[in-house]
C-alpha cells in the first residue's frame, strides 16, 4: 500500500470480526511502528498485546471511566493493545533536566507518533484499529502488570475490520494551511 493511500484510508474501526491477531502479525505490525521518530531516538512507546477474553473484558468494564462507547469497543475487539511510554526520557537530558520548554508533555507527543506509526502499519496489514484515551490508568495496572517506570498512553482495539467506516469531512488545506512569508 503507498503512503499516501494508507493515510487517507485509514479509518477508526470500532467493530471487528472474531478472527484473531496473531502473535506473528502483530510482531510485523510493531516492526513496522518502531520506526516511528522519537526524541533523540528514544523509542519510548511498548506494545503490550492483550488477547486473553477475561483480561479484556476486565479493561473493558473496569478501566474505561463509564465511557459506553469506548466500553462496548473494547470488549468486542479480538485484542487490545496497551500502549505505554518509558518515562523521564522524552524531552530530557541524560542529567534530568528537560531539553524543551514542553517539559513532560513530549512524552505524550512521542506516544501520539508511536500510536499513529502503529495504526497506519497495522492498516497497511489489513487490520482495523481505534485510539482510546479515555481510561483509568491505576485499573489498567490491576488488570495487567506493567513495568516500573511506564505510564499507559493510551489503548487501542485491534482486530479484523467488520466495516470498513466512511472518512468523516476534512478541513481543506486553506482553512489548515498558514503561509507566513
């Protein structure tokens, strides 16, 4: 698939069929992200691939703050990935201080990169995948061990589309471009 095709198809999908990720796609999908550009090369962002039914309806019903929606997403995805970031590295020198007026908040801008890196390369392997960011990160740790030093960055369903949604309007690039000369 060109570049430019799997930007402008890539949809999210929040209904999936019951077929499974496999272990081998999705190790093609994360080879492909980890190109994703990070701060100074940091390659922060970790792919925590959850399969296991109960784990995911448990991040399901537990972790997504009453969010209806994003709830019925996820229990209905054949796996769900939990991305997470090493902290204290994106944005920082190796002597704590920060290399950017952003502070911390490059971290999340990595994350957002690694996340996108992630979607577009598991739609270029025909599979389907939705971004969610409303979550209880402490119920998230309850229901899969994560590493010290870690913070979740978001979660994203993942599965074999069941539709393939319509692209929603677009600004125009004279309403999103400013040229300053």
């Amino acid at each position: 698939m060109e570049a430019l095709e799997c930007i402008k198809t890539r949809r999210s999908v929040r209904k999936f069929t019951e077929e499974a990720v496999s272990r081998e796609q999705m190790a093609e999908v994360v080879a492909a992200a980890a190109y994703a550009p990070s701060w100074k090369n940091t390659q922060t962002a970790r792919y925590n691939f959850v399969t296991d039914k109960e784990k995911i309806a448990r991040l399901a019903s537990d972790c997504m703050m009453d969010f209806a929606y994003n709830q019925k997403t996820a229990s209905h995805a054949p796996a769900l990935v939990i991305l997470t970031t090493i902290t204290g590295r994106s944005g920082f020198e190796r002597d704590g201080s920060f290399s950017t007026s952003k502070g911390t908040h490059w971290q999340s801008f990595d994350a957002g990169i690694a996340a996108e890196a992630f979607c577009l390369a598991a739609h270029a392997h025909g599979l389907g995948t939705v971004i969610m960011g409303v979550f209880e990160e402490s119920e998230v740790r309850k229901v899969i061990e994560l590493p010290e030093g870690e913070e979740v960055a978001a979660i994203i369903a993942i599965g074999h589309p069941a539709e393939q949604p319509q692209a929603p309007a677009r600004k125009d690039a004279d309403t999103l471009l400013r040229v300053i000369d």
